[in-house]
C-alpha cells in the first residue's frame, strides 16, 4: 500500500508526509491512530512495539502456479506477512532453545523426464519410510521432518511458494483458498518440498519445471504400484463412485487420478480429454465443486504448538502468546481452556 493510499485510508487525517515521518521513526502516531493503523494494515497494535530480533530474508522465493498473475506489490505483501510470521517463528525456537535438527529429502540426480521424477518420487516414500500407505497428513509431515509450513492471506492468483530462510526451508500456503479443499493443499504443499529438493538443469522452461513437479507431487501421495493396483490396466470408463473411493482414500483429486492414469498409460490422450470434458462439463472444476472429500486436517500446527509450550512454561505472558497468534490478548484469553 503506498503512503497516499494508507492516508486516503485513514481519511486524510494525516499527509502523507507525516506517515513517512512515522515510517522513518521521525514522529509518532498517537495511541488513537495506532488502532486505525493496526486496523487498515490488519496487524495487532504490539506489531508497532515489537523488536526485530531476527533478519529475516526470503532466499530464492519459488511461486507456485499463476505466479505471472501476482502483481510485484501483491508478492511484497506476500513475502512481508511471511517475513513478520517467519521472525515470530524463530523467536519462539530461540525462546525455547530447540534443536530438533531436520530430515530434509534432496534427490541427487539431476530431473529431466517424468521417469525421474518417479525415480524421486520412489526414493522419498523410501527414505522417510512411507511404504504403500496413503499418507494421512502431507502436511504434518513436512513438519516433523523440519520444514517449516505456515500460512498467510493472499490473492486467488497465489497457491503457494518455497523458500530458505536462515538455512531452514519454508513453505507458505495461502489461507485464503484452501476451505474445504485438502486435496490441493496437500498437493500444493508436495510441489513446494519438489522445488526445495529436486534439481533441474539449467535453462530448463518454468512449464516443464511446474509440470514435473506436479509428477512428483502426484506419485508421493498415490505410488505408481497402487495406482495400477486400483486403476488396472487399459480401460475406456470410470465411474463417479470408485473415482470417490479413491480420492478419499489417497486424499488426491479426481482430476490428478486422470494425470496418473494417462501417464501410466492406463488411458490414452484422447480418453483423458474426454474425461476432463465430462469433468468440467459437470462442473468439477469449480472452487470444492468436485464430489468426495478427504478428511485429513492438512493444517500447519508447530508454530501455534510452541506458543503453548512457552508459555506453560512461563516463558511469555499471556499479552505474548496473543501477539504471537495474531489475536487480540481478548481473543486469545477466551479461547484459552487450561486444564492443569
């Protein structure tokens, strides 16, 4: 938001001038225009107060999807509310003395085709000792590996992105689109952990690098063994209720079963674009339009875990645990139910 527009916002009852006598610490606002402040940039009044104890540098932000559609003020915005969760993110790790080391997933051979991208896909179920399973929480599991998932408001255009901060890999997922949709956001969230641990050669197209990281995302959460198991081999028809079955199942959507299908040749070209003509001609397309729901929770936790163990700890007062979360101390008082 540039200073003329936040003054437009406030009705002008300050220039701009004087908001960028604020921004630069040369004047400040009184306690009344705060709370219009915080209202407006939709932060909590203690952000006003807080000290930055962490330099917090988004490395090598990786979009995903759409990202020509996110207009540069809107990634700022993106990367900002990131940044100010990030800081908050490290502070409580500090505050706690946590060294709970990671088990990040790097791929080592270089991604070229589609029978890479399997050969990856395979190795990670391998490594983190996955099996054949269905996996219940991508996302939880991305944490208890030490990648670090949140979530911050954002533009429809905008799914999610990747990046290092601090010698840790971070996820960001957009809170705004995901109601009722575990499918994608599980997916979304597996194409982010294939841009942090797979390497593609130089001068590669940004298409055919998001193409193939839709492979791998695909065939973590559905092996290629089951789905030949589930699908069998060539076939003319599906029907809408095992389609459900296995979505709800392996938590992925019926448009990614007709990827999977049609990559391993269960199906060909022209039965896959048939399908997805019945597919969108029924509607599936639209937003938690398609049938079947997949019940996992799909939501990050850590970071909402470690404000409650500081402060059953004593570490931070209440007041803090709010300005953590984001709320209000009200807000947070209210839904607090100590049961020791």
């Amino acid at each position: 938001m540039s200073l003329q527009k936040l003054a437009d916002a406030l009705g002008n009852v300050v220039t701009r001038q004087a908001l960028n006598k604020y921004e630069q610490g040369k004047m400040k606002p009184d306690s009344s225009l705060l709370i219009r402040l915080s209202e407006i940039l939709g932060v909590p009044v203690d952000y006003f107060y807080s000290e930055h104890t962490f330099d917090i540098e988004l490395r090598n932000p990786d979009y995903r999807r759409h990202s020509s559609r996110i207009s540069s003020v809107q990634k700022a915005s993106i990367e900002e509310k990131s940044r100010n969760l990030l800081e908050k993110y490290f502070e409580l790790e500090a505050l706690l003395n946590l060294n709970e080391g990671q088990d990040y997933f790097q791929f080592k051979k270089e991604i070229i085709t589609a029978k890479d991208v399997l050969e990856a896909a395979r190795t990670l179920r391998e490594e983190w000792n996955l099996g054949y399973d269905p996996i219940p929480d991508a996302v939880a599991m991305l944490e208890d590996k030490g990648y670090k998932v949140i979530e911050v408001e954002g533009p429809k255009s905008f799914d999610g992105l990747s990046a290092e901060v601090n010698g840790s890999k971070v996820i960001v997922l957009n809170s705004s689109i995901f109601e009722g949709n575990s499918c994608r956001k599980r997916f979304t969230a597996l194409h982010e952990l294939a841009h942090h641990s797979l390497k593609f050669p130089e001068g590669m197209e940004p298409r055919e690098e998001e193409k193939l990281c839709h492979i791998f995302a695909n065939a973590v959460l559905y092996p290629s063994d089951m789905a030949k198991r589930d699908l069998h081999n060539t076939r003319f028809h599906f029907y809408e209720n095992e389609l459900v079955l296995i979505k709800e199942r392996w938590g992925i959507s019926i448009s990614a079963i007709f990827q999977t299908a049609l990559r391993l040749g269960i199906i060909t070209d022209f039965t896959f674009r048939s399908l997805n003509i019945k597919y969108r001609s029924l509607g599936y397309h639209k937003e938690n339009n398609e049938p079947g729901r997949f019940l996992g929770q799909e939501k990050p936790v850590r970071f909402q875990h470690l404000v409650y163990i500081a402060l059953g700890k004593g570490l931070i007062s209440t007041n803090e645990a709010a300005y953590y979360t984001g709320v209000s101390a009200w807000e947070f008082r209210k839904s607090m139910k100590q049961l020791v």
